[in-house]
C-alpha cells in the first residue's frame, strides 16, 4: 500500500511518528500521533490496489485504527488531500478531512468511534505539533515488484485569516424538504453545504456540495432530500481568505 502520512511528534525535531508507532508503543498525547490517507489490501484478503483508508494512531482513540473507503482505479493518476486539525491542549477538537480526486470521503472527528467522540485528541502538550509529511509505500504479502508514482505534492498551512467554523448546525425535516440553520461565523460572507446520504463504519461518506454558490444566510432548505431517507450535513464559513474548516456534523433521520 501506498500513502500520505502527516507525522506529529515532539522527538527533538525527528520526523519519526511512523517509527515509534511500532509494537509496544501506544500514543498518549506526549509522543506522538500521526494520520495516514492510503491505499491497502487488508492483508492480502481483497484485490490490489484495495480500499482508499483514513488510518490514525490518536491519543483518545485505540492505536491503528483504520476506516475503510472506495476502491481506486489502477493505472491512473489520483488526486489525494489529506488535512489534520491538531486539537487544542485541553480539548477534543481534533479532526481528519479526507478528499479522493475532489471529492470528501470523510470528516473524521471520532464520530464512529463507541462511544462517539466530539473530536480527536492528539495531543495533550503544546510541543506536540506537526513536524513532517512524507509519502511512502509498504508492501505486504506481495513477492512481485511494486511501483507507485507520485508528484505534485503541495504543502499548506491554515490561514489565521480563515473563519472559524460555523456552529450549532440543526436539520430539521419537514414533509418535503430538510430546513438547515447554523450560528453565524464572524467576518463571513457566505456558506457552504455539504451533503451525504450514505454511512460506512459510521462515517458519513461522501460528502457532496449542495449549492453552485455559498448562500449568504446561515440557513438553507434542502428540497432535493427524499423522504424516509437519512442524510448527513456539513457547513463551512467562506471569506476573501477562503474557506473555513467543517462544522460539527448535523443528521435528519
């Protein structure tokens, strides 16, 4: 399998996590966490190149735990993002966001976790903090030759110019439409909606975007939902710097 690692560690500057996630090392907010966006073949049990996976070793949540996505196609070139939100000392604010050639697999906040959590705790030091991204490939269970290419690799940090994230989003759903209402992101001049209408391990997947335009209100009314099917909402707040992080996730049964 082949992926995208963001390390997180605080080992005087080495960029290390994947080495000290070996047996016997577990995180606790000190050491170390990292996020993984992948490619694998659950141990040789489906066909290559196997499932797109989101896999973290997370301080409030068991090491090596794995989600599982779509299938991508071989022979092609892929379009990967992979963004963390370390959380704030203190708080389960963390998250993991997920894009597959321009689509969002996933918010990852520990919502699938039992029981669920809010957010993802990574750290619980402020000198845990990101120290390195590389791309790599591990191999298993394959004696032949593997190769994967990669290119274009961006690295970007958040504006502190961005809007924090909308919040308090409820949906509501009435006889032919689901009514969305949110609190208002201060210095934003419109918003996003995201939609998904299927669950995977407890995770909402994919995610689409509801509107060709941010509305400018906190509110809208999805009149495209179907009655007597569940459907899972994101917002984010959108300015002149660009485009907030995610809301928490709101669900009409």
């Amino acid at each position: 399998m082949h992926g995208c690692n963001i390390a997180i560690n605080n080992q005087n500057g080495k960029p290390d996590a994947f080495g000290l996630a070996t047996a016997g090392h577990t995180a606790d907010g000190t050491n170390f966490a990292s996020a993984w966006a992948e490619t694998e073949n659950n141990w040789a049990t489906t066909t290559p190149p196997g499932h797109v996976v989101a896999c973290w070793r997370l301080a409030n949540m068991q090491a090596n735990h794995y989600w599982t996505g779509k299938v991508p196609a071989r022979g092609i070139w892929h379009y990967v993002v992979n963004r963390v939100g370390l959380n704030d000392v203190g708080k389960d604010n963390g998250y993991l966001d997920i894009w597959y050639d321009g689509e969002l697999l996933g918010h990852f906040t520990g919502q699938h976790n039992t029981p669920p959590l809010q957010g993802l705790r990574m750290r619980t030091t402020p000198d845990l903090v990101i120290r390195a991204f590389y791309p790599g490939i591990y191999v298993h269970h394959n004696s032949q030759k593997n190769t994967v290419w990669i290119d274009d690799i961006s690295i970007v940090a958040e504006s502190p110019s961005l809007c924090t994230a909308p919040t308090d989003l409820k949906a509501e759903r009435s006889a032919d439409s689901i009514a969305l209402t949110w609190t208002a992101s201060e210095g934003a001049t419109g918003y996003n909606v995201y939609r998904s209408d299927s669950r995977k391990q407890g995770v909402s997947t994919p995610f689409i975007r509801l509107t060709e335009r941010p509305v400018a209100q906190p509110s809208c009314v999805d009149k495209s939902a179907a009655q007597g099917k569940p459907y899972y909402y994101l917002v984010t707040a959108v300015s002149a710097h660009g485009e907030s992080t995610f809301s928490q996730e709101a669900t009409a049964p």
